[in-house]
C-alpha cells in the first residue's frame, strides 16, 4: 500500500465481485471513494466504485439507530413461524453467521443463485462429475469448449488470466490453444488469441442444445448417426468436434449454469459431463462449472460444512432437513409459507429481495433502493473493501483473503447477523 496524503493506493488486491477472483488489481481510495485504476473491468469496477449514499439502518424508512434496528429485526424474527434467510450474498464469515442464525431460529435458507447453482448440484448429486481448476486451465488445457454460455459477458478476464496467459508450468504455447463456442457465440473478442486466431462458433439456440449434445456424446463414442443436421448444425461440424475432443491432450469443457436457461438445463449439463467422462477413457478431459461471483460459492461450502447440505435447507424442524424444490424460498414466499424474509446482500445494490407480503429485514449494502420498502434496512460494509473477509472463487478451490480497503464505520454482515442472533 501506498499513501499520498488521503489518498492510498493498494496494489495486488482481490476482486471478490468477479468469479474467477482476479488478485492483481490497483485500487486508489480517497477518503469514501473507491476507484480500480489498474486490470479492472465492468465487473469489478461496478463492484469497487458504487459509492455510499446512506449509512443509517431505517425501520419502516425512517432512520434509527443500529440498536433500535437490530431489536426490531430480531423482534420480526422471534415472531416468525417460518422465517427463510435469503439472498445470503456474503463471505464466509457472513454466511457462517446467518447459518447460525438459520440453526437457532428454525429458518429455512436460500441463496438467490439457487436456480443457477442447482442445475449443477442436482448433476453431482445424482451421477457425479469430472472437473478441473482454473489453475489446471491456465496450465494445461489445449482445446478449450464452451458450452451454452457466454464467458466474457460474464467473467470478462477470463481468457487473459486463464487462456492466453504468456507463461505456463509446462512451456505451453498458450497461444496455439483452441477454443470452440457450442451454443452462445461470444459477446466479444477476448476468446481471440494472441496471434489472431478466432474461436470457433457451432451456434445453436438454447432449445436445441439438449439434442445437439446427445449426438456429440454419441458421436464421441463412435455411435452410428443417420441424420445430417442436428439443432441447425451440420453432422459433419459435430463429427469434427468430436474427433477434436478424442485427440486432445486436455480438454476442458466450460459452462455457467447461470446462463442455460432452458427447461431441464441440468439434463444438458449432466450430458456434457457423461460425455466428459467417456472421453477420459482414451485421453484426459475435464469439466469446468464458472460461476462464485458475489459469493455464490461460499455459500454452498460454508453450507455443506455447517449442515451437510447445500441451500434450500430449512432447520424448522430442529435440524438440517434438505428439499431443492420444498424449500425453494420463491416458492416459498408466493405461497405464503414462509411468514418473514432476512434478505443478505452486501456485494451488489441492485440484487434486491422479492416482493413479499412477509416483514422484510434486509441487510445489504449500501445505495439499494427498494420498490417496496423493508421493515427493517441495516447498510453493511462490502467484504473487500470495508472489512477483511474471505471468499471462495467460482472453482471452490481457493478461499481467497479480501482486504480491508477504507474506514467507512459500517458494520460488517457477520456483526448484524450475530447481534440479531443474540438478541433474540
């Protein structure tokens, strides 16, 4: 760290904001005002640089102090007969807190990238998979398929950090890798590698990718196909695509679940990694699920090490008792079942709780608006900026530290959490 009257400027900081947790960032910070000077992008930027517009808890919108609300959360929550804590957009430490707060109220928890993440777990569960690191990506990989998603919209340095990096472990040409597009084309160009080569596109619409990948697991196992076009792709272009998987050295085929939105996606994704484990038979192939992005993955192993179960867990019963679809807190709140809502997001304003006729007690970062205003709103600081934290990057494999960056006074989400638990 470097400081120049009020200004201080942190070198080599983590991005807890962009899944892939990109550690080489330079942040300026002058006084209240974050800005990402060095190897940011619209992610993190957005992620460091939302400015704070309030700093008081408010109880039916107006502001009171923290006491006052943290008393009338834990009012809201005594009362409850089926609380659900939702959203649970935090670091470890957060996370830990509202399963604790989970266990001693009888609360159901949800995180609000459910749907996404269980078009993956309910694949694990069922048949398990074969998947990889980024760190085995940056060193290994020489044919890299990408599958119904678009990487860079979403993690948008993630070939410059992980495919075209100039050095590997192993003296790989990086720039010889080959990367191909199943599905989704991508947004930009950053799947460009540095001598110009172009990834290639096999497009296909979202509707058609459960057909298409069925064929290219059939073909890979030198299945016999009568028809010549699949899902507007030729079985030719698939055939060659198979053949490019079996020869190989690694392959790594990539997907984000957030972006297969279709009916039964999870079947897809369940095809594709089949597929991954046939190839393994004569090569090495592996599986590459992004996603960690504003703490999605924390929360599925903070969960799994304090209930054995990932989200859409209730405690009601005294418990851990797991149901993906009973205990989905969407349907939970529509119905009228759940009878309170704590909703936790402290990385992104706009990533607000449902509308609900339930009391709302929202702990989030500061700057949310809401179209219906909570009970209960108490601003917490951002683990990465206002407070050391810890967060798991998208592949589960790296809890990476965060860095205090400024004094904003906010508390952090594990402070509220705990103090509402121990006013209960």
């Amino acid at each position: 760290m470097a400081e120049s009257n009020d200004v201080c400027v942190f070198h080599e900081v983590a991005s807890p904001f962009c899944g892939i947790a990109s550690d080489d960032l330079t942040i300026e910070v002058s006084g209240q005002t974050v800005s990402v000077i060095e190897n940011g992008d619209a992610i993190t930027k957005k992620g460091f640089e939302t400015q704070i517009t309030d700093t008081e808890p408010r109880i039916d919108g107006q502001e009171v102090s923290l006491e006052e609300a943290i008393a009338k959360a834990a009012d809201i929550v005594n009362a409850s007969q089926q609380p659900v804590i939702g959203g649970m957009a935090s670091d470890i430490n957060g996370i830990r807190a509202a399963m604790a707060l989970a266990d001693k109220t009888g609360a159901t928890v949800d995180s609000m990238d459910s749907d996404s993440a269980f078009r993956n777990l309910l694949v694990l569960q069922d048949t398990g998979w074969m998947t990889t690191t980024l760190t085995e990506v940056r060193n290994r990989v020489d044919l890299l398929l990408v599958v119904g998603s678009d990487i860079e919209a979403d993690y948008p340095r993630f070939y410059e950090r992980m495919v075209w990096n100039e050095v590997s472990l192993f003296d790989q040409d990086t720039s010889s890798r080959d990367v191909i597009y199943l599905g989704k084309a991508p947004s930009g160009d950053t799947s460009t590698s540095p001598n110009g080569q172009k990834a290639q596109v096999l497009a296909c619409d979202d509707n058609d990718l459960p057909e298409v990948l069925s064929v290219l697991r059939a073909l890979v196992n030198g299945k016999v196909i009568q028809a010549e076009q699949v899902g507007g792709l030729t079985l030719v272009d698939l055939t060659d695509l198979a053949e490019k998987l079996k020869q190989a050295a690694y392959s790594v085929v990539a997907w984000a679940s957030g972006s297969m939105q279709f009916d039964h996606a999870e079947v897809s994704i369940q095809m594709l990694n089949e597929m991954i484990k046939d190839l393994n038979e004569t090569t090495r192939s592996s599986g590459l699920p992004l996603g960690g992005k504003e703490g999605s993955t924390s929360v599925y192993n903070v969960s799994s090490w304090q209930s054995g179960y990932p989200m859409r867990t209730s405690f009601n019963r005294g418990y851990p008792d797991y149901d993906p679809y009973l205990f989905d807190s969407k349907s939970m709140l529509a119905n009228g079942e759940a009878d309170s809502l704590v909703w936790v997001s402290s990385f992104n304003v706009d990533r607000t709780p449902p509308e609900t006729g339930a009391p709302t007690v929202v702990i989030g970062r500061s700057g949310m608006t809401f179209d219906q205003e909570p009970a209960v709103f108490i601003p917490v600081g951002v683990p990465g900026i206002d407070h050391a934290g810890r967060s798991f990057r998208g592949d589960s494999s790296v809890a990476v530290p965060l860095r205090k960056l400024r004094d904003s006074g906010l508390p952090s989400t594990f402070d509220v959490l705990s103090a509402i638990e121990q006013a209960l």
